[in-house]
C-alpha cells in the first residue's frame, strides 16, 4: 500500500510537538531551570500548527472539512479535536507564562497537556484500527504510535534543553528521554511482532529505524545527556534526530503492511 | 422499511466475457483507469489435479454493517435510507480515503478528475424507474442478478432460492456483513475466496 506522506507527518509532526508540550508541563511540578520552557512552548505550538497543515493537505477538498463537525464520533473529528484542544492548552499556557501570573492554572494545564498527549497520540492511531486490514486491527498499533511520538518530543525537548544551556533541567530531560526511548522501543516490537513487519521484506526499514533510531538511540543518548558535559548537545541532537526519524519510519512502516482482505480493483491509494 | 438491495452472481452462468464491466463503464462513464465494477480471473487455485479457475466480477458487496459508512467523516458515505443501497455524495467528499482504507475489498475507487472517491451505485438513476443495473441488463450469460434479498418475489431471492446454502457464497467476511451473493456448485468448481 502507497505511504500517505501527509498522513505520516501530520501525526509525526504534531506528536512531536504534543509530547514536547508534556515535558514542558512535567517540568512545571519540578524545581529544576526553566530555561527551555519558553523556547519549548512556542515549537510545540509551531509543531502542532504544522503537523494540522500536514493532514489539511491529505484531503483533496478541504473546503469541505467543516463537514466533520456533523459527525463527531469519526477519527478524523477526533483527531482534529484532540490536535485543537492541545493547541488551544499550549497557547493559554503560554499567556500565563508570559504574565508571570497563574501558577496552580499552569500546573493544572501541564497536566492536562500531558493527558492530552498520551489521548491524541492514542486517538490518532486508534484511528487506523480497521477489520478490513488485519495488520492494523491491534492495540500495538496506536500504542506504537503513542511511543514512538514520546521518543520524538522527549528527545526533543532534551534537545531544547542542551540549545538553551538549561542545565538544571538536562537530568530529567534525558531521563525522559531514555524512558521514552525505552517504551517506543518496547511498544515498537510489538507492533512489529504482531503485523509482521518486523519479519518480512520492510524489516530493515523497521529494525534500523523504527527500532534502532526511533526507541535505542533517544535511549542511549538520553542517558548519556542527562548529565551535562561538552557532548551533551551532540547527543541531544542525535536523540532528537532518531525520535523523529523513528516516529515517521513507524507510520510509513504501517502502510507499507497495511494490505486489505481483498484488493480487487487493485488500487494503491 | 429499508430494503436490502444488491447483485447475486451465479458463477455457473458466468462466461468472463467483462460484459459487466464495460456495461458499468459506458452507462456510469467511468474514467479509464477507474473502475466501479471490475472481473478479475481468479486462480489457478489449488494443487493438481484438483485445481479451479472462475471470473470473479467484483464491485461494492452493499454491506450491512458497512465500515465505510463508519469511517466517513462528513456523511458522505452513507446508507440511502429508502433503498438501503450503500452511496457516496460526491458534494460532501472531502477525499479523506478513510473508506478506501475501511473497505475490505478494494472496490471503491479514486476519480482523478474530481478528486473524489466512487463505487457502484447500483445504477440506482436506472432502477429508480424500474430498470435493472447495467451490469445485470448486459449480462451475456444471465449471471446476474438485482433486487430486494428481503422480497422473496424479486429475481435475487428466486435464483438464490433454487440453490443450497453450501452453494452460496460472499467475499470473506470481517464484520462487515456483505450483501452481495455469489452462487457457485461444486460442479463447476469451488469456492476459494478468503482460503
């Protein structure tokens, strides 16, 4: 089945984007810097804006999007929703930020930016569960997606954190890191394991990318970052890059599995 | 009441002759490329000796619990209310493709020139005045079948009826439910569809 580029990156994009916002919001319950919380704040939002262009542009007729609002138990209302709500939490966010004003309202919206990034991530894979492609039609799926979009923004918040100097929040960024990386490694083999792309002709793509640069990498270089050092922007920077690469490599790997019962008229989307 | 219409396919009768398909080509003037209704040639499927090869013609199977309804964000996949024939408003599609990917059988297609998606109707501007599907009137060998599987007087319900039940047949079923009957006896080979 052809890769949906848009489809990819929309969820890679804006689950980046969502998780590193999660970060932000866990770093609001320590006392560590604050240094990448600004910074932080406006590339989740940019991330979040992006990744929402990324999946207008998979519709041949977006004018016509605004029909969804009729029909509000669809995925892709869900997903427009969730991808809504984070933007709108990142933004008031932000405002109180910026006011110095709002403290217990901050916490509250960290928690529930972090909620809304576990709930988006899961609705948007969830979204793909389809009896008609046997592949796809397992919780794997959009805990893969859940993962492996926690390894990107984790990662990337790390990567904000080495950019910044902001080094009393480089522990729990590359903990986090390392956590993250850790789960998208585990939840990334089951999919694997479960669709068979961990064993046909896209395991390469999914072993070297999905598994090693998408889960290990952020892992390793997490746990490396974490206490500061001259490398530690390197390995930040190398985290980052493998979060992300992963996280797209995981949703084109779901694609190129996702044969149907049947294909009859032969069509690749 | 809704009804339950949908073609029955006698495959004993079937020729292969892509009557059917080029009939749905010329009467719903579908693109080349584009298909709402296509036959494909199925085997050879088994092991020698005992090896069988029919046409399949395929189009949308009017499933019951149909996914692509489901999965349609506006409604324009839909279920028209009086005829119960699954259909597509063109003006609400937002070319999502989430019903391609719904569909279990890959026989909803992509038109290019109004980026939309499309399927058989059924011929639904044809029966609505009492004529048959184009397919079902072209058909050479009389192979096909319209009309209301709940109305033990319409012409589906008549040829299903002179058959067993092991002798009737749908495309693998994942929930969905297909309408779409296809009868084939183990006298001219065997059904192999979802093995």
């Amino acid at each position: 089945m052809a890769i949906q580029w848009s489809l990819v990156l929309f969820t890679a994009i804006a689950g980046a984007g969502a998780w590193l916002f999660a970060c932000v919001g866990a770093s609001e319950f320590k006392t560590f810097g604050t240094k990448a919380v600004w910074p932080s704040s406006i590339v989740a939002l940019v991330l979040l804006i992006i990744g929402g262009f990324a999946s207008l542009s998979h519709l041949s007729h977006p004018e016509r999007v605004f029909g969804a609002l009729g029909h509000p138990t669809s995925g892709i209302f869900t997903e427009a929703l969730l991808l809504g709500l984070t933007a709108l939490c990142v933004i008031v966010y932000m405002v109180l930020l910026k006011r110095e004003t709002g403290e217990k309202a901050r916490k509250v919206l960290a928690v529930v930016g972090i909620i809304l990034a576990v709930v988006f991530m899961f609705a948007c894979g969830s979204s793909y569960m389809m009896a008609s492609r046997a592949t796809w039609n397992s919780i794997a799926l959009p805990l893969g997606y859940l993962g492996t979009a926690a390894a990107s923004g984790c990662s990337l918040y790390l990567l904000m954190c080495a950019i910044v100097k902001d080094d009393g929040a480089m522990g729990f960024a590359g903990l986090a890191s390392t956590g993250a990386g850790a789960a998208a490694t585990v939840l990334s083999l089951v999919f694997g394991c479960t669709s068979g792309a961990a064993f046909g002709s896209d395991a390469p793509v999914f072993w070297v990318v999905v598994v090693v640069c998408g889960g290990l990498v952020p892992a390793v270089c997490g746990w490396l970052a974490r206490k500061g050092g001259d490398k530690t922007l390197a390995y930040a920077a190398i985290a980052c890059a493998g979060g992300l690469a992963g996280s797209i490599a995981f949703r084109a790997v779901m694609w190129m599995v996702g044969t149907a019962v049947m294909n009859c008229f032969g069509i690749t989307l | 009441m809704t009804k339950h219409n949908c073609i029955v396919v006698n495959l004993d009768k079937c020729l292969g002759c892509y009557g059917c398909e080029v009939a749905c080509k010329m009467e719903n003037d579908v693109a080349l490329g584009e298909h709402w209704s296509k036959v494909i040639l199925r085997g050879p499927l088994g092991e020698y000796p005992n090896m069988v090869k029919y046409p399949l013609p395929t189009m949308c199977q009017q499933c019951e619990n149909s996914p692509c309804v489901h999965v349609c964000p506006t409604g324009a996949s839909y279920r028209d209310p009086d005829t119960g024939i699954v259909l597509i408003d063109k003006e609400k599609c937002i070319g999502c493709k989430y019903c391609m990917m719904a569909c279990p059988y890959g026989v909803r297609d992509w038109n290019v020139a109004t980026k939309t998606v499309e399927k058989c109707t059924l011929c639904g501007h044809l029966t609505a005045q009492g004529e048959l599907p184009a397919c079902v009137k072209s058909c050479a060998g009389g192979a096909r079948f319209y009309g209301d599987l709940d109305d033990p007087d319409s012409d589906v319900s008549k040829e299903l009826a002179k058959y067993a039940a092991s002798d009737i047949h749908t495309l693998p079923d994942v929930g969905n439910a297909p309408a779409t009957k296809y009868i084939m006896t183990s006298i001219h080979g065997a059904w192999k569809e979802g093995e």
